[in-house]
C-alpha cells in the first residue's frame, strides 16, 4: 500500500478541528508572544543591501556572515521555541494520552534534549554533505565542480528532508529517545513513499504560498494607510499569527503523516498507538 495524499491531508483538517482550542493555546504562549515581543523589542531593519553585480563569492559570504552575526541570537532563539512548542502540540495529538497544556509542556521539556540532539545531527548530515559536494571545489578553486555540487545538493538536500520528516513524530509518539534511532526511524517509515510525501509537501507549499502572498499584501496595503508606529506593530502581530498558523499546521501535518506510515508499515495493533483522535 502507498501514501494517500488525500487522506494525510484529511486527518491534517481533522486533528486541526479537534484540537484547535489547545493547539492554538501551545502555540500561542511559545510562538506567537515571544515572536512579537522580539519583534517589538529588538526590530530588525531588513537589509536593503545587495551584493554587487561583480561581488565575489568571497564578499557574498562575508555580507551574509555580518547579517547573520545581528541576528544570530534571534534565529536560535526562536528556533528553539518552535521546536519545543512542536514537541508540546504533538504531545497533545497523541491519542493514547490527553495531556492538559501544561502537561504538555512538562512533557515537552523532557523530550527535548533528544531533539536537539536529533535536528544537530540532522543539520550535520545536511551540511557535511553541502560541504562536500560545495566547499571542497570552492576551497580547491574549481568553479565548474562548485556549480555542478549545487545542482546536485538541492535535490539530495529534498530527499533528505523528506527522510527526516517524521523524526520529531518518532521521538513524541514512538517515544524514540535516541536522535540516531529517531533518523532512522524516519527513515524507515518513509520508505518506498518518498516521492509521494515530496509531492504532498510541494502542493502544499505552492497553496501556502500562493495564500500567504495574497493575504500579504491585503494586510500590508491596509497597515501602510495606518501611522508609522501603528503599522510597525500591526506587522510585528501578523507576523506572529503567521508563525502561529504555521507551527499549529505543521504539528497536525506531522502526526497525519506519521500516523498513516505507521498504518502501512507495521501490524494493525503496533499502528493503533500512532491514531490520534481530538483530545476531549
């Protein structure tokens, strides 16, 4: 049996639906207010420059460093946050046990150390391979071999994201607490689906897409009518509502998805633990 894309998208909507209150609640005190409170505290003014047509690759990579450099704190800040609010949502969905919001959380905090873990190793895996098939003809000086690297990292880079999508399910509902094993697992579950999930993945994204640059630029054309201060504040709150939606939507995707492989590849009985329901 194969991944039916219609139905992950199917479970997606309905764990959305049953669990909204609660989700929204996880998401809304770990991604949502420190999103705004960073957004309004330490506003980041966006880099209107751009390297120069004739810009090394050199003078590329220093400009992006010092960018980085500003923010770096806050990407890692904000990363961590997401992380943790994943890990307490998809507490939440897991149908075995209905853990309040706070329960949660406490649950969250211990599976964290195992997703650190995982999403360093995963990140070493990601860029090793980047550095590998990129760095090396850098620092050797062979442009050609540079560019043919890239072309072949991107979709390596896909397939790998595909691999690890269910890594974060396995260590919260498999109860996985090995990063290595939670990679592999992964990696299991999706075999024989890869193409599938990637496919279901893009559709989804080119939809999210498409909607986010609508809803954009509705809101940003009515905030630009508004006073400076007003508008800055009106785009602090919109951003973090979009982070919101997108934690609490990525969540629900994840378990869905993990939820069916698990029906496809295990034995009824071993596959029921994954089901989720809508916590009462």
């Amino acid at each position: 049996m194969k991944f039916v894309m219609e139905k992950a998208w199917d479970e997606t909507v309905s764990l959305l639906k049953g669990n909204m209150g609660l989700l929204a609640t996880v998401a809304g005190l770990l991604v949502f207010l420190p999103a705004v409170a960073i957004g309004l505290l330490f506003p980041i003014e966006v880099a209107a420059q751009q390297p120069a047509d004739d810009a090394s690759i050199e003078q590329i990579l220093e400009m992006m460093a010092a960018q980085f450099s500003d923010m770096g704190w806050i990407i890692l800040v904000t990363s961590l946050l997401s992380g943790f609010a994943s890990l307490a949502m998809m507490a939440l969905l897991r149908r075995r046990a209905a853990p309040t919001v706070g329960q949660a959380i406490s649950e969250a905090a211990g599976m964290l150390p195992t997703y650190l873990a995982t999403i360093i190793l995963q990140m070493f895996i990601i860029f090793g391979i980047g550095y590998l098939l990129v760095g090396v003809p850098y620092q050797m000086g062979a442009p050609g071999w540079m560019v043919l690297g890239i072309l072949i990292l991107l979709p390596v880079w896909m397939y790998l994201f595909v691999k690890f999508s269910v890594s974060v399910a396995a260590i919260v509902i498999d109860g996985v607490r090995n990063p290595v094993e939670a990679l592999r697992r992964s990696w299991s579950l999706t075999k024989g689906n890869s193409f599938r999930i990637f496919f279901f993945f893009l559709l989804i994204g080119l939809a999210a897409a498409i909607v986010l640059a609508i809803l954009s630029f509705a809101v940003g054309a009515v905030l630009s009518l508004l006073p400076a201060t007003i508008e800055t504040i009106g785009t602090v709150l919109y951003d973090g509502a979009i982070n919101l939606v997108a934690a609490v939507f990525g969540a629900a995707l994840t378990v869905a998805i993990h939820a069916q492989l698990r029906r496809l590849r295990e034995p009824p009985e071993e596959a029921a633990s994954a089901d989720t329901t809508p916590i009462e």
